[in-house]
C-alpha cells in the first residue's frame, strides 16, 4: 500500500469567498484556525454564496498580520482589512441551511464594501467562541462543534480523486473548484471515504460522510464564470441516490498542528473502498 502524505491545506476564512494555502495549520474543534469564521448574510440573515453569487469567487482572502485582507481578483477596489479580533457587540440570528445561531456583525465599513463590491446588500459577521453550532447529530461523535462551513469542520480529497476525475473530462479542473481543507497524495481514488478513523501527523480525525457536491463546482474559481462540468460527468459515476460525492466530511478527535508533509495513518476502515 502506497505511503499516505498530507500535500495541500487550505482555508476559507470567509465563506465562500477565495480560499487560502497554507503549509501548516492548528486544527480546532470547529476546523482549522480562521476557517469560515466569517460569513456574509444578507437582509434576512441568510448566508450569502457562490450558489447564488458567483462573483464571490473573485473575491480573494489573505492573512495579513492584523486581520484579513480582501482583495477582488480582477477588479481595482481598494483592500478591505477585518481584523481578527472583532470589538463589535451587535449581535443578529443568522442561517446556515437548516441551523440558526448568533454572530456578531463585524462592521458598517465593511458591509459597506462587500454591498458595493458585490452589487447585493449584505453584511458581513463573525461567529464568536460562544455561539454554538453543532453538527448533524446523526453523524457527530461527541456533539461537536462546527463554524460557518456548510456542515463539517473539515474535508479532504485526494489527489488520486481528483486525477481519476480529470481523466474523465475533456479540460483537467484544479483542486479549489472542491474548496477542500486537506489533500494528500497516495492510495486509490475515492480511498478517503472508506476511512473512519485516522491521524495526519499527530492529530485525530474520524470520517463522518462522504461530502454531496453542488453547482459551486462548476463555477472557475479565477473568472467566476460556470459551467456544467465536473458535476455532469461525476453524475455519470458518482451517485448516491440524488447527490453526487465527491470528498470526505471530517470531525476532529482531538486538536493540535497539521502540516504538508504530514504521514497519514488509517486506522480503521470500512469494508471495500478504492475506485467509485
């Protein structure tokens, strides 16, 4: 059996906006440090995405020393810093599909911004310590927590996944049109899903499902325009029920740092597995 290695880890600080890769990063109970911490809502204190707003794609997230900058990918707007450490005590109710939580709202400036840049009213908000999301109970091991991802604190891919897939289309996509936490190189395509318990380095994680993909997957990430791949081939191979799969939901078991380079050891699996 080929050697397992964590090869690629990225971020979303802000939800559905541009993804950030990192060589290292602290997994927490939520996900990763900064990950989807921030959201943007709008007047109805419904989460905003790519779904709906493709152009949120072009709006890209870096680590700056005091905060997060916002930059737009091919328009000149002037950056957007969100310091890390928000000093607003506005709270408002927001939803992520079927779950209700609080969040304070980060600023006037920069719903301002994100309503101009954008061309939608929107606000832009923060999920402090205190406000409590849990995953599905279905799935959750202890009652986790989780932040602003659309159910589970982490997803990983695998390489062989993604370069099964790209023998199957016409034009070869990057990795980030899946906006996966974690990549890793070795073992069969779709391997990933069969993992229940597993470590990176020395960090815990348990399976919990594989991860149903939607339209945002064929949306490029670079220009904002959509397609109907990967979805319409993945269709034809990838199908349970009425999702297509694609990527593993994770829960961490315990928390601590990842980085690329990072052995992974499975530790239990479920019967079967390899290529879909």
């Amino acid at each position: 059996m080929s050697t397992l290695v964590l090869s690629e880890i990225y971020i979303y600080p802000i939800k559905s906006l541009g993804g950030i890769s990192l060589t290292s990063a602290q997994v927490e109970e939520r996900g990763l440090q900064y990950d989807r911490r921030w959201m943007l809502i709008d007047e109805s204190g419904v989460f905003l995405t790519q779904r709906k707003f493709a152009e949120m794609a072009l709006l890209q997230v870096s680590l700056a020393p005091d905060g997060l900058l916002v930059t737009h990918k091919t328009k000149e707007v002037t950056p957007l810093l969100v310091p890390y450490e928000t000093d607003s005590t506005r709270s408002t109710l927001v939803t992520v599909w079927d779950d209700i939580c609080f969040a304070y709202i980060v600023s006037p400036q920069a719903n301002a911004w994100f309503t101009e840049v954008l061309g939608v009213n929107c606000r832009l908000v923060y999920m402090p310590e205190n406000s409590i999301r849990l995953i599905d109970p279905n799935y959750a091991k202890h009652n986790e927590k989780v932040s602003f991802s659309d159910g589970y604190p982490f997803l990983i891919i695998g390489q062989e996944s993604l370069n099964d897939l790209n023998s199957r289309l016409e034009e070869a996509i990057p990795i980030n049109r899946f906006r996966p936490n974690f990549v890793f190189t070795g073992g069969l395509p779709y391997a990933e899903e069969q993992w229940k318990t597993f470590k990176m380095g020395d960090v815990l994680f348990y399976g919990a499902k594989p991860c149903g993909r939607c339209n945002v997957t064929t949306i490029d990430q670079n220009t904002a325009q959509a397609g109907q791949e990967p979805l319409k081939t993945l269709s034809e191979y990838r199908k349970q029920g009425s999702k297509v799969m694609f990527g593993m939901n994770l829960i961490g078991l315990s928390t601590g740092t990842v980085g690329v380079g990072d052995k992974i050891t499975v530790m239990e699996a479920a019967t079967g597995g390899g290529q879909g």
